[in-house]
C-alpha cells in the first residue's frame, strides 16, 4: 500500500503507528486520488523540443487551450500529486513545474545538473509519490523527493542491464519501470522499488529508436519509433511481439491512450498530433498541429481498478498474522489472493466467463473476518472495501449487459439483485451483500449469451 509522504508526516507527529492509523492513511490516499481523478481536465498536453513550449489542447475538439514557453528544448512532462506539471529540459538539464491550469512556469524544481543529470529526457511520478527523471549523457534514472525536489539517489545506476541513452520513463501495472533507449529498439525493465535491472522486457527489429510507450487498456505494451515511424504493441505480461500496431507516422515520438480509446500518437517531424484507432490501428488523420511535439499525456481520471483495492487490502491485513487471530486472518487473505487469480479478470473492472469464482472466495474471506474475535478498525475498512469491489463488478456488468442488448427478463432480475443487495443491513450483511451481486452478476452475464 503507498501511503503519500505528507500523511506519513501527519503519522510521525501523532508519534503512531497503529493500524487504525495506517487504515486511516490509506482512507485519506483513496480519498486524495479520487479528488485528483475528478479534477482531471481531459485535455491533452504536449512537450515541443522545437519551441520549448508546453502546449494545451482540448481533448475533444483539438483545439489549442495555451501554448506557453518553458525552456528551451522541453521533452517530456508529467503530472504530480499536487496537480502541477513537471517539464523535463533537455539541454540545461532540469525540471520546470509548470501550472497546469494556466502554463505558467512556477520556477525550477530540480536544478540544472543537480544529481549528476545531464540532459533530461522521460520524467514520471512513481508508486511512491517520488520523481524519476532519465539522464541521457549518464545513462542512468535518478530519483528526487515528489514534495521537495531534493535528490533521493541513484535510482537505476549508470549502464544497468545495458542501458544506453534511456529516453522515455513509466511505472506499468506490475509496478516496475519500464524504460525505452533512444538510439535503441529495447524496452528494459526495472525492479519497482529497489531498480534493479530485471531484464530486456522488449525488443523487436521493427523498430528503431524507441521513443513512447503506454500500457493499453486490452493490457499490451505500445512503444513507437521515431525512425521506424511506427507504433509496435508487444504483450503486455511477457513482452512477447504482438504486432506492428500503426505505420506512416513521420517521427513517431510520445503516445498516449485517449478518454475515447483512441490512441494518440506525436509525430515529431510531422509537426503533429495524429490519432489513430485503439482497436485496428488505422490512422484516423491529424488531431491537432504543434510544432515539434515529443512527449503528451492525456490528464484523464484513472481506470478503477478492483484488483489494486485487493491488494491493499491484504497489504492492510498482514501486520494482523502476528496477533490472535493469526489462522483466520491467513485464511482470509488466502482467499482473497484466490480472487485475485488472473484467469478471472479481464481488467480492473471487467471479469471473465469464471468471474463468479472470485465472488465466492470473497464471501469467504469476509466470512472469516467476521470471526475475528477483538472488534478492529482495520478489519472493518477492509471488509467495507471488498463488499465495495464486488458492487463495482456487479454494477459494470448490469450496465455493459444493458448497453449490449440484453435480455430484458435477466436484466430486470440483475438490477433487482443489485438493488437488494444494496439495502441488505443486519447479521452477516457483508456476506448476503456479495451473495446478491454475485446473483447481480450471473443474470447480466447470462442476459447477453442466453437469447
């Protein structure tokens, strides 16, 4: 569980580490993030290595918001916990925060030169709330404090695993880093907390000069080529070569998935934005025009993901195993890691054909809390948090039935599951709530296959 580090601060003051406090913690995270997510603008930003620009674009219409100078040679941006911009700069060598709302720069938050870095390409925000930005000249990943900007260290030592001109940065669904090289056709991936090198996590001779990558939402990884003009997807848990995605886009540089699905794609010699077709990979034409654009990112609202909140939840359970509950508490937590079996999940809000196996496991799970002797807070929040998970599933399940034709007979009786489930109190709620969305879910799924 990443707990911010102001809120660790606020911990340390009150001179605590219960687990009502770590419970707490985590509230006011999921709290943080949701306000984050309702406060995204949906529009597209745009890093111009021409210009040293940060450009606006509404991500509707394609229409310039602003365009304002940062720096000379601006490369890549990200967005930070505190809803500011950070802009990378290639040639003096530092990070600018920038208002997002406005443009406007707000002054160095990493030095020139500070940490060793020489010139400054990919910058992202980890898991931990902390700034990892790329130095090219020293091959290397540096990590700076996401409050301050003071240097933490050496995040991915000069030359690790072979790096070589390390170009774009990003923390993928397993946590780890992945990294692209400039002068290279390679992804290579790093262990998420420690940096590791872990391997050559992707390589293909169709590319050449590896530049953007993004996870999508079917899960693959997509890494375009700024000489190779083209986008390649390889799978997203092997780094297996899936396909040449997208051609014919002149100096293909960073990309990002789009609210609609559509991938967008910077073409740095082409002084545009191009979109192209998530699914097929057809390009659809120009979404809008700027001068020299390497690194985008679209400011959307992240996908829900159930399987996170599973996860902190036996991140939150485990200082338990060493109380008096120890054999429930590990029962529990088998479980739901037994709910969190990949063939059950599509993605964070989607599940397969067996999907009713991880309502089950759940039940359990919440039945074994529920027998824990000593009243905890901790206990609680986390069985709120999975009958919460479990709504969710039934709830994008009822809605995709309907939206795709269901029959009317099992969608009435989805909704009524899902409505009685939602009003259950009383002994043993928790446990007759996820029994009535697993119902829920069982009529939406069979509402699309039986006629």
């Amino acid at each position: 569980m990443n707990i911010p580090r102001q809120l660790l601060r606020v911990l340390r003051v009150l001179k605590t580490q219960s687990l009502t406090a770590i419970l707490l913690a985590a509230s006011l995270f999921s709290l943080q993030s949701t306000l984050r997510a309702a406060d995204a603008t949906g529009d597209l930003f745009v890093a111009s290595f021409v210009s040293g620009d940060v450009t606006r674009i509404d991500g509707a219409s394609g229409a310039t918001v602003y365009s304002v100078h940062q720096s000379p040679a601006t490369i890549n941006l990200a967005k930070g916990p505190d809803g500011n911009l950070y802009v990378s700069t290639l040639f003096d060598s530092r990070i600018v925060k920038t208002d997002l709302a406005t443009g406007a720069p707000l002054g160095d938050f990493v030095a020139s030169g500070s940490g060793g870095l020489s010139t400054t390409v990919g910058v992202t925000f980890g898991p931990d709330g902390n700034l990892y930005v790329g130095s090219r000249d020293t091959n290397a990943v540096l990590r700076f404090d996401g409050a301050t900007g003071a240097l933490l260290g050496t995040f991915v030592t000069s030359g690790s695993g072979g790096l070589s001109a390390p170009e774009e940065l990003l923390f993928g669904p397993d946590g780890n880093l992945y990294v692209t090289e400039f002068s290279g056709n390679r992804v290579l991936r790093y262990n998420g907390t420690t940096g590791a090198f872990m391997d050559v996590f992707a390589s293909s001779p169709t590319l050449s000069n590896t530049r953007g990558l993004a996870f999508g939402p079917d899960g693959a990884l997509y890494v375009s080529g700024s000489l190779s003009d083209n986008v390649v997807r390889f799978d997203g848990t092997t780094g297996a070569f899936l396909n040449v995605f997208a051609t014919g886009i002149a100096g293909a540089n960073g990309i990002a998935f789009g609210p609609d699905g559509d991938l967008y794609v910077a073409s740095e010699t082409g002084n545009v934005i191009v979109k192209v077709d998530g699914t097929s990979g057809a390009v659809l034409g120009t979404f809008a025009t700027v001068t020299g654009p390497i690194g985008i990112f679209f400011d959307v609202a992240p996908a829900y993901d159930g399987r996170k909140v599973k996860q902190d939840a036996i991140d939150v359970l485990s200082p338990l195993l060493a109380g008096p509950d120890r054999k429930r508490i590990e029962s529990a937590i088998a479980q739901i890691q037994e709910s969190l079996d990949p063939a059950l999940w599509v993605d964070g809000s989607h599940l397969t054909s067996q999907g009713a196996r991880l309502f089950e496991a759940e039940r359990k799970a919440v039945n074994e809390l529920g027998k824990v002797k000593q009243t905890n807070a901790v206990i609680d929040g986390v069985i709120d948090s999975l009958v919460a998970v479990d709504a969710k599933l039934a709830e994008v399940a009822v809605n995709d039935a309907s939206d795709n034709g269901g029959t009317e007979r099992l969608l009435v009786a989805a909704q009524r599951q899902f409505d009685r489930a939602q009003g259950i109190t009383g002994a043993n709620a928790a446990e007759r709530a996820i029994q009535a969305y697993r119902a829920a879910w069982i009529a939406a799924q069979h509402s699309v296959r039986i006629p």
